[in-house]
C-alpha cells in the first residue's frame, strides 16, 4: 500500500520566492497535518485538517503561510514570499480515527526539505 | 503549546547493551507515544499507551505510561545497530484533542 507521499524532496530556493510543498495522504485518512521540523524548536504542528476542512492552524507562524486541502487526496503548503529561516524540513502526515478514537498513531510521509537561500 | 522534556539529546551505546530513555511534561496526557526516525524519513509509531502505569512492550522496546501521567519511558534491550535514530516521545492531551505534541527527541548512536 503506498504511504503518504511528499512532493518534493528537496527544495532549494531564493529568499522572496514562492514555495508550494505537496502531499497526498493515504487513502482512507480524513486527517491531514503539517509539521515542520528543525533542530532548535523540533516537531512543531503547523496545521491540521479533518475531512478537508481546516481545524487546527494555530501553528502557522504567519501570513506567508497557507495551506489547502482542496480534495480528499491532495493538499498543499504554500510560503510566499519565503524566508531563510522558513529552512527546514516539512512533513505531511495522514490518520484516521478507528470507531472515532483517537490512538494518536499517525503516519508521516519523507518530509520536504527546504533551502531558503 | 505543550512542552515534552527529553532528555539527554543524544546517547551513544555500546551494541548489546540496553539504553532507557523518558520524557517529561508539565501538562498531563491521556495518551503517551514513541516514535523512531530514521534519517530521510519521516518518525513511525512504534509504542502507544493509554491508561496510566501501562507497561507495553514491543519486541526489544518496553514502554510505560506513568502512574502521574506526566511522564513516560522507553528503553530498548540488548542494542544492535539497526536501532540507530531519533526516538520522540508524544504525547495526547485529551479525547477529542487531536494536536499531538512532540519532544525534541534523543538521537541514540550504537557504537558496533
């Protein structure tokens, strides 16, 4: 069965471009998130999604930040105009919840890692 | 958000010996995990937890969920090379709360 698939994988850009990261969840999964990680501040939550529709995007650090689910497969991470320290890796992970409870199991695509130059 | 306190942030172990490892929070959780990341990839569950002083295990890797639920462990027996990685602990405040917190992980090396 495929994963959750991350497109791309790497990402070097220059300060002030826009960046749109990618990702189809597994099949089945009506929760979607995003996180970033980096060595200073770790795994942090940026956004998530339950059947398409935006819960959660308290982490999103700010405006030049948005993310989209526009279907049930596929959603989007834009940052425009990026930064340097947008540098990081982002990752996409999908769950669903068995009989509506949450086991806190969720499933992580290869992640984007972006250079912001 | 929440803070999970792992500590220390990396451990180098001999192969064959066996590493512990826990993760502390301020907050009380309902639900503990333990993830494992391997370098390129994104981190894969590798022991959940629910009730307070649950003790599960999982081949080689024995977790508990602290009797005060605000803290948790993992340790790994008799080490091999293959456990190298990033090992985060996470935690899940409440049913119904989806925002699952993560700490900054234990890089764990193992020395052949």
């Amino acid at each position: 069965d495929a994963g959750v698939i991350q497109s791309p994988r790497h990402e070097v850009t220059e300060m002030g471009q826009e960046v749109t990261l990618r990702c189809k969840p597994i099949s089945g999964h009506d929760y979607l998130f995003w996180y970033r990680q980096t060595m200073m501040r770790g795994l942090e939550l940026l956004i998530y999604f339950n059947n398409n529709v935006p819960i959660d995007d308290s982490g999103m650090p700010e405006d030049r930040f948005s993310a989209k689910m526009p279907n049930a497969s596929f959603s989007t991470l834009k940052i425009q105009p990026s930064e340097p320290r947008d540098s990081a890796v982002y990752f996409c992970a999908s769950s669903f919840l068995p009989g509506g409870q949450n086991t806190g199991e969720l499933f992580f695509g290869e992640g984007s890692r972006l250079t912001v130059l | 958000g929440q803070q999970l306190n792992q500590s220390p942030q990396s451990m180098f172990i001999q192969e064959g010996e066996d590493v512990s490892m826990n993760c502390t929070s301020s907050s009380i959780f309902n639900t503990w995990l333990w993830y494992k990341q391997e370098p390129g990839e994104g981190p894969v569950l590798l022991i959940a937890l629910y009730k307070a002083g649950e003790l599960t295990s999982n081949g080689r890797l024995t977790a508990q969920f602290g009797i005060t639920r605000k803290d948790s462990f993992l340790n790994i027996s008799a080490s091999i090379p293959s456990d190298v990685g990033i090992y985060f602990c996470a935690g899940l405040e409440g049913y119904g709360n989806n925002r699952l917190a993560f700490g900054k992980g234990n890089q764990v090396v193992v020395i052949p």
